[in-house]
C-alpha cells in the first residue's frame, strides 16, 4: 500500500481533512462514478448517514472495499492501470 492521501471536503458546514491510502480513494471515486456523483458529494452524503461514533475514514475503507469486493476486475484493473502510469511515470 501507498502512503496516506489527504483530501479535503467541506462537510456539515465545516472543512475536514480524511487521509486514505491512494487506493482506497481510487475505489471510492469509482463507487462515486457509478452513481453519478462527484466524489466530494459521496463523502458528504457517506458523512450525513454515518453515527457520529463512527469514524469517516474507517466507513470509507469498508465501503470501498465492499464495492471492489462486489466489482471485482473492473476496479482493480483501474487501479492497477493507475499504479503502473505511476510507475513508469505517465
């Protein structure tokens, strides 16, 4: 796994800060494309729904790793692609 990413999103009203391994963020963006949505709204609507016990960026990991569970291929030869561009610098 890569390093930590921060991302910021304006949620509730505030700026918030979630940091997740680039992977996570690439499965999460393609779970918000298929529903149409940017990712900045997912987050916010993925944070309206949560208990305020739980934390953000642990519900984000489980939900992106449900969605490549149920996405199979399609997710990962994204992210694989995307890993290798970087690489091989692309």
């Amino acid at each position: 796994m890569s390093v930590l990413q921060k991302r910021s999103f304006s949620l509730s009203g505030h700026r918030t800060s979630i940091a997740l391994e680039k992977e996570f963020w690439c499965v999460l963006r393609h779970k918000a494309n298929r529903e149409a949505s940017s990712l900045a709204a997912f987050v916010a609507t993925i944070d309206a729904q949560r208990l305020p016990e739980h934390s953000l960026a642990s519900l984000l990991r489980l939900i992106a790793l449900r969605h490549a569970a149920s996405h199979g291929m399609v997710v990962f030869e994204e992210l694989y692609s995307a890993a290798s561009s970087e690489m091989i610098g692309r």
